[in-house]
C-alpha cells in the first residue's frame, strides 16, 4: 500500500480535527504578526500556495511546511516536547515491561 494510499481511506478523526484547529491557528499568528502570505513564503524559501495550504490544515502539506512556519512566527521552541523520550509514559512502561524478567527460585523444579 502506498502513502497515497492511506490518506484516500480517509485518516483518524483525532488528525483530521487537530488540521481543522492548527492550520487557522498558523493563519491567526501570521497576521498578528502583520506579516502577508507572500513573506512567510520568501523567508521559507516555499511557494505561497504551500502557506495557504498549511493554514488550511491541508494534510498532504509538508511537515517542514508547518515546522518552518512555527519558526518563522517565534514558536518552534514549543515544539520541543513532542515526542520527548523521557514525556513517553505510555513508551516507558512498555519498555519496563519487556525489561522485567521473571524471577527464578531455587524451589522451582521441587515438584
């Protein structure tokens, strides 16, 4: 199966309503930022078209697309905590499981 593949299927909802949410929000902090569509795109080095793609929430858009846009308006550092390894409680105790292994007694081979 093919990437293209996946997203015709349709993808989780819980994707699809963050794009509904996060690609306005990226239109929102371009223009507190009185910035246009065609400068965001020139400090990228994107076509405009990729801009007004991402503040659709257009999931076909490039990560980097939304990453360079979190940089350009100052908000990339919040970033840093997705996917942290030491944030990944569900990732940790999984790996702790598979960790533990069964304790041997001298009594087990009595019966």
């Amino acid at each position: 199966m093919t990437k293209a593949d996946i997203f015709s299927k349709g993808m989780p909802s819980a994707i699809s309503i963050f794009l509904a949410s996060f690609g306005p929000n990226l239109q929102i902090a371009r223009k507190r930022r009185k910035l246009s569509l065609q400068q965001v795109a020139d400090k990228l080095g994107i076509g405009v078209r990729s801009v007004m793609d991402a503040e659709k929430g257009k999931p076909t858009t490039a990560v980097s697309t939304y990453l360079g846009l979190l940089w350009v308006y100052g908000m990339l550092n919040n970033m840093k905590e997705i996917a942290n390894p030491l944030k990944d409680s569900e990732g940790m105790r999984l790996e702790a499981a598979r960790k533990r292994k069964p304790i041997k007694s001298e009594y087990d081979n009595d019966f």
